[in-house]
C-alpha cells in the first residue's frame, strides 16, 4: 500500500504542470489540516488527539521536482476504551463513501496483530487516507489508539509562479 499513499494524482505531467493546483506550503498545509479535521468529524469520538500539524513532504516524490510538493498529516485518537475505537472506525468506514472517499482497502494491515485498516481516496481532489486501528494485544504497554495518515495531492509550488 506504499503506492496508495505516495500517489500524486491530478495528473500525470512534470515541471510547470498547469494540472497542479497553485498552493503556497502554508496554504497547503491549512488546506490538508481542515480536510484531516473533517475526517477527525466523520470518526466522531472524544479521545485525546496527538497535536503535530501538517508538514509538507514530497518535493522529490512528486514529478516536477523542486516545482512541486505534497503535505502529510499523521495524527491518532488515544485514551479511550478499545470499544470506543472500534465504533469510531466503523463511523469512518460508513462515512467516508458518503462523503465523496472511495474505500479501496479494508481489512488487515498484514502486521503481527492484523490491525483493521481503510484505505481511502477522494477522487474530486486527490487526498489520500490511511487508517488503522491498533489495538494492542492485552499486557502490551503500548495504548489502544486509531492512527490516521492523510496525504495531499501534490501541489505547484505558488511561489515559482511568478
């Protein structure tokens, strides 16, 4: 699933790709933390959240090079009962077709624990989502928590517009 998260979508061309929306970084960064906020709405539960905002990622990943650029936001909810995490997740797997994402993975993450996984697209702007529940075998001092990585699409750098 590396591929399904590195992906640049909005098309497919190099350097000065008029396909790419203009963004500066920062505007790029809000944009991504708003949609990952709509996501954190669609989970719907109240456990605590890791703070770490967006950071742009991806200048050699997307083709265009120094042109171009992607933002990752990488955050959980954690503190709550195992129950709880599930119920979000399942609000995430029910909503997120509503809300324009199309499911392209659902099950296991093939780790030891076989963690529930969702990977997700939103064709009409080209975010990215992986989702996965971890939910620590019973003795494990690590705590329960529903991981979520959102990845933008990449980006012309508005600063080369000029």
């Amino acid at each position: 699933m590396v591929g399904v998260l590195s992906g640049c979508g909005k098309g497919d061309a190099g350097m000065g790709n008029p396909e790419y929306e203009s963004r500066t970084e920062e505007s790029a960064q809000d944009h991504t933390e708003e949609v990952s906020s709509r996501i954190r709405d669609l989970i719907d539960i109240a456990g605590k959240t890791t703070e770490p905002g967006a950071l742009v990622d991806g200048y050699a990943d997307c083709p265009g090079g120094d042109n171009t650029f992607r933002v990752r936001h990488a955050w959980s909810i954690y503190e709550l009962p195992r129950a709880e995490l599930r119920a979000g997740m399942d609000r995430l797997r029910e909503r997120l077709p509503e809300n324009g994402w199309e499911i392209s993975k659902d099950g296991p993450d093939g780790s030891p624990n076989n963690n529930p996984e969702i990977v997700a697209s939103r064709p009409e702007d080209g975010f990215f989502l992986k989702a996965s529940l971890r939910l620590r075998p019973d003795g494990s001092s690590a705590p329960p928590l529903l991981a979520v990585t959102l990845v933008s699409p990449c980006y012309r750098n508005a600063s080369d517009d000029d």
